[in-house]
C-alpha cells in the first residue's frame, strides 16, 4: 500500500502536457488513479465508495458506452432506443459523482492528509475540478439522450443545435 507523506502537495496530473498515445494507454490512467488516491485515500481503499464508485462504473459502463458512441457515428438502433441506452449510462455516472462528491466533503478526506490552509485550497480546487468534468459530460449527455428519446432524431442533429 502506497502511503503519501503528509505535508507536501504531490505533482498533479491534470496540469501536465501528456502526448496522446500516452493519455490513451492503461499505464497513464493507472498513474491517475494513483495521484488521485493522495488526495483521497478512499479511492485506494477497496471498502469504500469512492472505491467502488469508480471501479464499478469502469466495468458496468463499457459496454454501453461503446454501444453509444457507436451508435452515435452510425445507424445502429433507432434514435429512442439508443437515447434511453445513454440516459440510463449518464444518470449512473451522475448520480455516482454525486454521492462520491457529497462523501468526500462530508467526510473531510483532506484531513486524513493532515493537509491545512494553503493546500486544502489545491485539494478542493482539484476534486471539485476533476469531478465537475464528470457532473458536465453526464449532464450533457443525459441532456442529448432525452432529446432523442422525445424527439427520435439523431444525436449528431441535436448536438448540432446546442
């Protein structure tokens, strides 16, 4: 088990110019999943949420996600049918980091750092950043699958009109 040393603030990922094989490769989000776990050792922790949250959306949400973006590009299933794919998709990814976000504050993870002033600030701004990615890309897309299941049209055409 890794242990961080309290005080100093680790280097951070999203900061850092990354060529795209790289960002693409197992080895670099393995690394993120690391540096995040400084932050909050809960994601490192197997009997916790944050956890469990994540893994588990890794898993559950691959297939539908490849499904959707597939269905996207091309005319694999019919507009609603792939709109009610991708809201049940984006509304777990939601309401995940909603209760991961909410657990993180409640708890006061920070504090398990021993981390005060100055780098409490950085750990707030980059959990809220980090995790305000993934409250506007389900957002969005929750938005773009209800579009397409009341309206039937391709996702592509409401995209388009955003």
């Amino acid at each position: 088990k890794k242990r961080h040393e309290k005080d100093p603030f680790p280097p951070v990922f999203m900061f850092e110019h990354v060529p795209l094989a790289e960002a693409l490769s197992l080895k670099y989000w393995a690394n993120v999943w690391i540096l995040y776990s400084f932050f909050d050792e809960s994601y490192s922790d197997p009997r916790s949420y944050g956890f469990w949250i994540d893994s588990g959306n890794g898993f559950t949400t691959l297939v539908p996600g490849v499904v959707f973006v597939l269905g996207l590009t091309f005319d694999l299933m019919d507009p609603r049918h792939l709109g009610l794919l991708g809201m049940v998709q984006f509304y777990q990814e939601f309401y995940g980091t909603v209760l991961y976000f909410w657990s993180f504050f409640h708890n006061q993870r920070w504090k398990d750092h021993g981390w005060r002033g100055g780098n409490v600030t950085w750990i707030m701004a980059l959990v809220i950043i980090s995790n305000g990615i993934w409250f506007a890309g389900p957002g969005l897309g929750m938005y773009v699958s209800y579009h397409m299941c009341m309206e039937g049209a391709p996702a592509l055409a409401l995209v388009r009109t955003i």
